[in-house]
C-alpha cells in the first residue's frame, strides 16, 4: 500500500483509489496511529483543525 499524497490517492496491487482532500487526509492518518482509537474531538482537532467548527 502506498500513499499518493499530491494526488490524494492509495496505490494498491489490485488498483488505484482516489479519494477527496479530507477523505485522504482521515485515511492517512488512521493509518499512521492504527491501533489507537479517537474521539469525535481529537479527529476535529488534528483533520480539520484549520475550519470553522460547525454544530453539533
């Protein structure tokens, strides 16, 4: 498995997937800390940690 990070994109044996900027961005990170688990906050905090929260 290799991650594609210009083309937000995971190279695979049987193929390439391509996913959305954020969709990557979540991926990628999971896959770095596998193994831990998350709260709602913390993937706020360190996915989306540059926008405006939104409700609840």
């Amino acid at each position: 498995m290799l991650f594609l990070d210009d083309e937000y994109t995971l190279e695979l044996p049987v193929g390439n997937v391509q996913f959305l900027p954020k969709e990557y961005a979540l991926l990628h990170f999971l896959y770095q800390h596998r193994g831990r688990c998350f709260t709602r906050e913390e993937l706020l905090d360190r996915i989306w940690q540059m926008e405006e929260p939104v409700g609840s």
